[in-house]
C-alpha cells in the first residue's frame, strides 16, 4: 500500500535529489499564523511537514523548540486545534505529507483510540513521539500502525548495531536518524559521520532515512542531504518566528514572509544535491 | 480492593507498577537506561558492592539512625505512641544521602566519572555534591531558579562541596524543570555521565533501584521496634513527593497487612485552590519524565505547575509504584496544607526539640492529626526524613520574625 509518505520519497527518488522536511510547531506564536505558514511551505519548497505538537515539558528539545512550544500554548493551542490546522491544511494540499512530531502525554490524555481516528480523518500520515521507545510499542506504535499511521522511530548515535533491528521493527513511513547526542537546535552534526551512520542504518532497513537536530543553515543542510535521503531543519525555523514577533510576541508581516524565505533557501540548497 | 497475595514482587520486567512506571525515554537514552538496568542487577547480587555500601552507610553516614520515642509529642497528642526515625540525624542532614550512595557506588563500577543530578529543596543536591567530593567525581547539579532563591542555604553547600549549581530558567523554573534539563544533560554526555536521580521516580530502573536504597529505613525500624516495644509498629506515615523517604519506609511493611500505611501529599493552599502539589489527591495518570504516573495537568495534557511551601514536595508528580499503591489500595494518601505543616514545624520544634524540615513536617501534621484519635497502645512511627536548618530562614520571613532580632 502507498502512503503520502511513500509516494514523496519515490517520487524524490525519481527527482534523484534528496528532501527537505521542515518542523515548526503548531500553534506558534497564534493559531492563523501558524495555519498561514503550514500552507507556506509546500510552496516555498518543504517535501514533508513535521508539525510539532506543543507541551509543557518537551525533555528532548532545545531552548528554541522549547520556547515555541510554551508560545503556542499561550495563544491557546490545543491537540485538537492542532489536528484541526491538519484538516485545513489538507484541504488545500493532498499530497504533502504531514507528520505529528511530539511526546507522548498530550496524546494518552486526549485518549490513544480517538487520536488515531481523528488523526487520520485529518490527514495526518505519521507520528513521531519521543518519548515512546520500541520498549513501549503497546502504547501507540502498534495500534497506530493498525490505523493506517505510520510510527517513524528515531535511530540515534546510541543505538548500536545490536538494537537497531528492535528500532526498525515496527518503524514505517522513514527513519529520523539524529545526528548527535543531544537535543533540538544544539551542536552541529559532522556530516561523514552522519552519511557513516546512514549507510550502517540504510543496512538493515528498506526504509528511507532523514537526518535532522541541529541543521540550521541552507550550507549545513546540503552538506547533511549529500549522505541521506532527506533532512530536517526545526530549530531554525521556529527561531525565524520568533525573531519577527513584536514586542507584545504578536506576528508581524514578516512572520510567515520569513520562515517562506529561509525554507526557500534550505529548499535550493537540498535539490542542489544531485546523485 | 483486591488483596494481594505480595505486594512488593513489582515493578515486572518492563518497569511497571500496574498501569504506573515503564520507560518513556527517548532513544538516545534507552541504551544508557538498559546498560544502567544490567549494572544494577549485577551489583545487586555481587557481595562485594553490598559490603562496600554497608562500610559507608555505619562510618560515613551514621546509620543505623535512631528510632526515638516522642515522649513530649505523645503525651501532648494523648493518644497513639509516637516514634520518630530519625533520618534527619544522617550526614547531610536527611534520608537523600541512603539513595546517593548506591547510585554514587554503581556509577563507579560503571566507570562513570561525571555525575549529574536534579534537586528541588537542594536535599538531594547537597548528598549527591557530598558523595562526589567524597569520591572525586565531577559533579553538576541541576535546580529551578525559584528553588535557587528560596533555599539559598543548600546551593550554598553544595558550590563548597566542589558542584557546579546550575538555575534552570524555563518552564516554571522549580523541580520539574530541573528534571527536564538535567534529561538534556544526560541525552547530551551520554558517555561519560551517570544521572543520579533523587526519587523513586523517572524510567525503569530508577523507582525500583532507588526504593532499594531506601529501604534500609524500613528494615532498621522493623528490628528497632521489635527491640524496643517487642512488635511490629501499628502503623507508618511519611510525606511524600516523589516519595523516596516514604517508599523506603514502607516497603518492607507492605506485606504487614496489620500494619496500617499512610503516605502525605502536598496539598499547598488547599487541593481545592489548585494551588498544591498533591497529585494523587488533584491529579490523574499521565506519562512525564520517564514514567507514568499520577500527575497535575490540565484537559490537554499540559503538565501544571504545582505549589507548596515545601521546594521538596513542590513537584507535579508521584512515584509511580505510590500511584500503584493508592490504586491498589494498600497505602492511604493523605494530604497537609502548608499551614497544617508549618504548625507541626513549630510543634515538634517546641516540643522535642528537633526541627523537622518542612517536608517532614507535613507527615508530623498528620501524626497531629491522626494520633489523638488512637488508643495509648497504638504505636506509630513517622519518619523524620529530613531536617530544618535549611528552611529556618524562609519559616522565619512567614512568621515575620527576623533572624537575630
């Protein structure tokens, strides 16, 4: 069965360039800006969205993924408003893919069962949950598999030969390699050892492999695409929005006009990669 | 309620306290949680690491700590028969030190040469400082920027012990941020950093390994009370936060069942103000910092800030084998506002002459509240988990009286 997901990579595969998925969060800094600028991002370049899910403790994240998140629920946003954004989204575009990115308390609260219908009738194609290792699989992995999402896991520096089949196992859609150990928006991954790393993932798995934390620059991320399928820039996205806001933390005109640009730029970086 | 045949064969295999505990760790951290779990199983069996903790606990620590008979309280209370366990006589001044010691003596056989930790009231902080210096381990503790003002004492401490204190400044800036940024460390220095986490709480194996260690305080009372009154006590009570001074008082007694169990909550400015910290009593089961658990948020799942005039009670969540406990209905939770406990602080002040922290005096509250409704042959064992000298400055700006004056 194809997915938007599977088909965005194939059809990539077929552009013989590498993608570019981009994190902002959802809600931030207001829920109409934050609309405006998932609509955005197609356009200006993004192949697969990952809408980050706000909450309160995001233990993986760095100060700037951080401070989004705490924005956006200021301004109110809830999971519901956020699988709602989906919906508008989708209304507009059918073929990009979008995947939730988050942890996993928002989720178990709202109820695990309702989530996936109502993700799915959203439109949403993937979850990323930090928090819910293969150890935990019960909780969302397997019943969202069996409701059609697919569960991306993160592959990290730890995870070693010997446990990356268990991460695989039920991992679908692609696989989030991240390419340091720490957290979002930190230290700057070296690129050899991240296509190093890729090739050992790309060995036990099928799957498509995206790297990501710590991209921030147009330069760094088509360094990053040279060795993988496709890469994530978040930090320095939701950092574009927060540098626009004015003094009261309200969009400006420059909000949505400047995360378009700089996924723009991060955009003709990656599809300079050729193979 | 269900009884059970033994409730102290938890957590199984995967962490859990029935639906509580498990592993929510991101997956740069599982590796490190497994390799710490082996670790763990194998000191736990090696005669060797026992006796290494066992020569630490009696000359570094001071243990065994007295089980002391509160003649005054009792006969001021004139009903159950009062006995306090005087954890708050260790060195450094209260049970954290039981716990840090065993991780502090793992993370050597580990190799680990760089330890972090979390603290709320600095109690766990200052252990962790001390046990490093003792052992000449880099240490760096993490601890709200709230928490830094208001128990300036203990960041005191520990920046002389050789720690580097770091104020955390997001989220709301007390315990539960400290425990987010000190996961960020760990996730970060994976290789060389040991976290020593301060309750029985976080992912598998901390709630059980931790319990471990503070079950000393249990199996110490369990023989002192046969030694002095020729029985088992007829029942325990202990605050409890995350609940490591009360989970290492009570798990030796679980399967007592004449034994009766109270735990005790934070309950702020009341569990009906939202202002409290009392998340059996106020919340409901949720996954944060490793496990799940009892938890204070609201509809969407968004962890709320908790309150009380205790820094060490002042946390959003519970043990999750408390949680289980609560649900099983083994252990009763009750809860104390900050003046009940600041009550019981100034009582058992006066009384015994022994200033409880305010932690402590949250389960003294209850003794308070408890014991003159029981006959004189009721005996009843507090744990005096910590002491006050920390929290002597901030007791005095509340009653207005200022120090020296």
């Amino acid at each position: 069965m194809t997915t938007r997901i599977s088909d965005r990579f194939a059809a990539l595969k077929e552009e013989g360039r590498p993608g570019l998925v981009t994190f902002v969060t959802a809600g931030d800094p207001d829920g109409e800006t934050s609309l405006a600028i998932l609509r955005a991002l197609p356009g200006a370049g993004a192949d697969v969205i990952e809408l980050g899910v706000p909450f309160t403790d995001p233990m993986a994240d760095g100060p700037a993924i951080q401070a989004a998140g705490l924005r956006a629920l200021k301004g109110g946003q809830t999971l519901a408003k956020t699988l709602e954004m989906v919906a508008a989204f989708r209304g507009e575009d059918q073929t990009t893919p979008v995947v939730l990115m988050g942890y996993f308390n928002p989720i178990y609260v709202f109820g695990v069962e309702r989530f996936l219908i109502d993700a799915k009738v959203a439109g949403v194609d993937g979850l990323i949950v930090v928090d819910l290792p293969p150890e935990e699989d019960d909780e969302l992995c397997i019943p969202a598999l069996n409701a059609g999402l697919d569960f991306i896991r993160l592959a990290t520096p730890t995870t070693d030969d010997k446990r990356l089949p268990t991460v695989l196992a039920n991992t679908a859609g692609f696989v989030y390699y991240v390419s340091i150990t720490g957290i979002t928006g930190a230290a700057t991954p070296d690129a050899n050892a991240v296509a190093t790393a890729v090739a050992r993932i790309k060995s036990h798995t099928a799957l498509p492999v995206a790297v990501g934390f710590g991209v921030k620059t147009p330069e760094q991320a088509a360094a990053i695409a040279q060795g993988a399928d496709a890469v994530v820039v978040g930090s320095a996205l939701v950092e574009v929005v927060r540098r626009t806001l004015d003094e009261e933390g309200k969009a400006t005109s420059n909000t949505v006009i400047g995360v378009e640009a700089l996924v723009s730029e991060l955009a003709e970086a990656v599809r300079g990669v050729r193979r | 309620m269900t009884v059970l045949n033994s409730y102290r064969t938890g957590p199984d295999h995967r962490g859990h306290f029935g639906i509580h505990g498990g592993r929510f760790v991101a997956e740069t951290l599982m590796p490190l949680i497994l390799e710490l779990e082996k670790a763990y199983e194998a000191a736990k069996v090696d005669p060797a690491y026992h006796a290494e903790m066992a020569g630490y606990l009696t000359h570094y620590v001071g243990r065994p700590s007295p089980l002391y008979f509160a003649e005054r309280l009792t006969k001021h209370l004139g009903g159950a028969k009062v006995y306090l366990k005087r954890e708050e006589l260790n060195h450094t001044g209260s049970h954290k030190v039981n716990n840090v010691l065993g991780q502090i003596l793992l993370a050597r056989r580990m190799g680990k040469e760089r330890v972090i930790a979390e603290t709320g009231a600095g109690q766990h902080g200052v252990a962790t400082a001390t046990l490093c210096a003792r052992f000449g381990l880099k240490c760096v503790v993490y601890m709200g920027a709230v928490d830094v003002e208001r128990q300036a004492p203990n960041v005191f401490r520990m920046k002389m012990l050789g720690a580097e204190v770091v104020p955390v400044q997001s989220g709301s800036r007390t315990l539960k941020d400290a425990m987010n940024e000190a996961l960020r460390d760990w996730v970060t220095n994976v290789h060389d950093t040991f976290y020593c986490i301060g309750t029985v709480a976080g992912p598998h194996p901390y709630p059980a390994m931790v319990r471990d260690f503070q079950s000393i305080i249990g199996r110490e009372t369990r023989e002192q009370m046969q030694e002095m009154e020729g029985r088992l006590p007829d029942s325990l009570i202990a605050c409890v936060g995350g609940g490591s001074n009360a989970m290492g008082l009570f798990h030796p007694f679980l399967d007592d069942p004449e034994v009766k169990i109270y735990g005790v909550e934070a309950a702020g400015r009341g569990i009906d103000t939202h202002e409290h910290a009392a998340s059996i009593a106020g919340g409901r089961p949720g996954v944060l910092h490793g496990n799940r658990t009892y938890l204070l948020m609201d509809d969407d799942g968004q962890i709320i800030e908790a309150h009380s005039i205790s820094a060490g009670l002042d946390y959003p969540g519970i043990g999750p084998e408390h949680s289980w406990l609560n649900d099983v209905g083994r252990v009763t939770y009750l809860n104390c506002t900050d003046q009940e406990a600041l009550d019981a602080f100034q009582l058992l002040t006066r009384l015994e002459g022994i200033i409880p922290a305010l932690e402590s005096a949250h389960a003294i509250a209850k003794v308070i509240e408890l014991a003159p409704r029981l006959p004189a042959d009721h005996l009843m064992v507090v744990n005096l988990s910590g002491r006050g000298d920390k929290d002597v400055p901030q007791v005095a700006e509340i009653l207005g009286t200022r120090l020296g004056a």
